[in-house]
C-alpha cells in the first residue's frame, strides 16, 4: 500500500495537443495517483508568445483517455468563469472519466491573464472576495445538477493567504494545495489547522496537497510528510520526460 498520493503537473505551454496527450497516457500508465493542468491563458516561461492551450478542454480529453489517475487543474482562476457554469462543466467531466475529477480553484494571481482576455484584475482582496462567494455557489449548484457528479468531486483550494484563503479552505474544501518549502508548508499546515478548530471542523477531513519546487524537492518527502503533506505533485513541462515522476512514485510508494 502507498505511503502517500503522488501526483503530475503538466503545464499546457510550449507543447502541442498530441505531445499533451501522450504525457497524460503515459502518467496514467506509470501510476501516477493525479494529473493536472494549469489554468492560464498564456506562457509563464519561456517565450510569452508561445503555444499555449486552455486547461478545461484538455481534461475532458484527459478524462477520456486515462484510465486510473485522478484529475484535475491546479488550480482553476475563479474570476475565468461563472462559478455555477464552472460546476456543471466539472460535473459532465467527471461522468466522462467515471468519477476521477477534482474541482481546483483559487483566487487568480496572474495580472496578464486577466488583461488578455478582458477579465478586471482587481485587488487581491477583490479576488478573494469572489473567490468566498464562488465557493458556496459551487456546492450548490453541484448539489442541484441532475444527475449529481459520478464520484466524490472533492473541491480543492489552492493558496496560503493565513488571513483569508486559508480560513475559505477550513469552511468549504476538501483538499487544499500549496508550496514549500517545507517550512513554509509546516507552517500554512498549522494556520490551517486553527482555521479548522476555529469553525469547528476536523483538519483530517481536508487532504493535504504540496506542488514541489522542482526534483530536488522529491528528496524532501519525508520531511514534507512529516510537516503534514500527504499528496505530493510534481510539474513536468515539455517535452515531458516522466523519469522524475517515477522517483516521486518510489518515494511516496515505497
């Protein structure tokens, strides 16, 4: 039995559709316990003006052509779509891959997303705002769709916000995604924690997600296990050499 989830990131930039899909069968045969997109609308590195694709649409074809993995985008910007139409496309992917589907959203942090497709950026106190309105809509409108989803589709939130974003995870997630290091992991990890006794609810309930800094961090497992992590993910940009992955995989499944 795995001590612990891993995971794969493949960022849908500077690659082609068929490069993507290749990646994502592959991770699916390797093993892998997720697999997950980002959500932005152009390059973080490398070129600024280089291929790029939205994450939604790739994971209904992900969906479709992995068979055991978990999916999901890490995470999804809450001001790029209506929170109920959000919902109801998370619901229809998770019946195409049988119930494999979580629901990843954050507040949104990227100024050049925002002014590429005419979204108002905003302050962060704005976004967090929404964020705190979209999350109960969510529940709802997943609570309302006929038929419901096809599995768990737990709701993942990423950020480390103590303040706000943390308190949001304690109320409404169900799987919370951050970064190191480890350190800062173990302390979010117990702002978290204080968030949950706050509003009276158990911190087991929410699993405990980290995006490693890169392949040095896999060395770092333990240590990250040790801080409260229990599903560590891994990002893999193109061409997509998964040997990295497989270490993760040794590390966490040993």
């Amino acid at each position: 039995m795995a001590r612990f989830r891993a995971g794969v990131q493949l960022p849908p930039q500077h690659t082609s559709v068929a490069e993507l899909r290749r990646a994502w069968r592959a991770a699916d045969e390797l093993g892998v316990n997720s697999i997950w997109l980002w959500d932005h609308f152009v390059p973080l590195y490398g070129a600024a003006d280089g291929a790029h694709f939205e994450s939604w649409s790739l994971l209904a074809a992900m969906a479709v052509e992995t068979e055991r993995a978990h999916i999901g985008v890490l995470v999804t910007g809450n001001p790029y779509r209506n929170p109920d139409l959000l919902a109801d496309m998370a619901r229809t992917i998770d019946h195409l891959s049988e119930g494999r589907v979580y629901l990843g959203i954050g507040a949104g942090w990227l100024e050049r997303d925002h002014a590429a497709y005419g979204y108002r950026f905003g302050t962060t106190e704005e976004r967090l705002a929404g964020l705190a309105t979209s999350l109960p809509r969510i529940r709802a409108r997943l609570d309302a769709l006929v038929p419901g989803p096809a599995g768990d589709l737990p709701l993942l939130v990423g950020g480390g916000g103590e303040r706000v974003t943390l308190r949001l995870v304690a109320e409404h997630a169900d799987a919370w995604n951050t970064f190191g290091p480890v350190e800062r992991f173990r302390h979010k990890n117990a702002v978290l924690d204080e968030h949950c006794a706050a509003v009276g609810r158990h911190p087991g309930e929410i699993e405990r997600t980290v995006l490693l800094g890169g392949v040095a961090e896999i060395d770092q497992v333990d240590a990250y296990a040790d801080a409260g992590a229990t599903h560590f993910i891994l990002a893999v940009g193109a061409p997509f050499d998964l040997s990295p992955v497989r270490r993760l995989l040794e590390a966490t499944h040993g």
